[in-house]
C-alpha cells in the first residue's frame, strides 16, 4: 500500500503562507481550500495543508506552537540533486523565509534549511548515496 502523508501547519495569514509555498512551486488545490484553509500538493505522496489558527485549534485541545520560542516539528523534504536543494533555499528566502545555518556537504547528503513565515523549519536534504 502506497502511502501520503498530509502535513498540518497552523499559519497566522492564510494568503501570505500560500503565496509563500506557491513560490516554492507547491501547487494549490481549490477544491480542498477555503477561507479557513488551503491544501497545497508537494508531490504525488506528500500535501501541506494550512489552517488559520482558529481552525487548526479544532483539531487538537493543545494550544498552538508559538514558534518564535519554541520547535513544534522540524520537517524534511528531499531534493534530488545539490542544485535543487540550493534553489528551493532561495525560492523560500525572496519569498520572505529566512534561514539560521549554511549549506552542509557530508559527502553522503547535502543538506541546508529554511524557516517558513510561521516559523516552521524546513530541512532540504540531497543524499546520493548511502550513509556509513
């Protein structure tokens, strides 16, 4: 059985973050979108659903993440080559992102990172090959 899975992040502005991730070339989906919410697909396995804070308390009786001090979820997403993972860090920069590191070549992954407009970090990983 293949498998998706469905990211669930809460955002403060529902159409900034969407234009954010549309920057990065995720795709809208209107039909699973509405003034509340917006389904993003990344790939064919993977969707990034935003909710505005107010919808995303109905789905858990915890209270949001203030990002701004502390980690609610670290998020990885694969790239297939060094290049592309250079130009998705870029993307999410001129889209207003930031980033708190530099790019790490490990020989076996490269790796570099992007915090999104809500604060939620995404590490963007290239593995050639297999770790020792």
């Amino acid at each position: 059985m293949s498998r998706q899975i469905f990211l669930n992040l809460p955002v403060a502005d529902l159409p900034r973050s969407v234009a954010f991730f549309e920057a990065l070339g995720f795709t809208r989906k209107p039909e699973f979108s509405d003034d509340t919410g917006a389904g993003l697909v990344i790939s064919d396995t993977i969707w990034l659903m935003l909710t505005t804070h107010a919808r995303f308390k109905t789905f858990t009786p915890k209270e949001v993440c203030d990002t701004s001090r502390a980690v609610e979820v670290l998020i990885s997403l694969s790239c297939d080559s060094k290049e592309e993972v250079d130009a998705l860090v870029a993307k999410a920069l001129a889209a207003g992102g930031s980033t708190y590191d530099q790019p790490e070549d490990l020989g076996f992954m490269y790796s570099h990172s992007f915090v999104d407009l809500d604060g939620h970090g995404w590490g963007v990983l290239y593995m050639p090959g297999t770790p020792a």
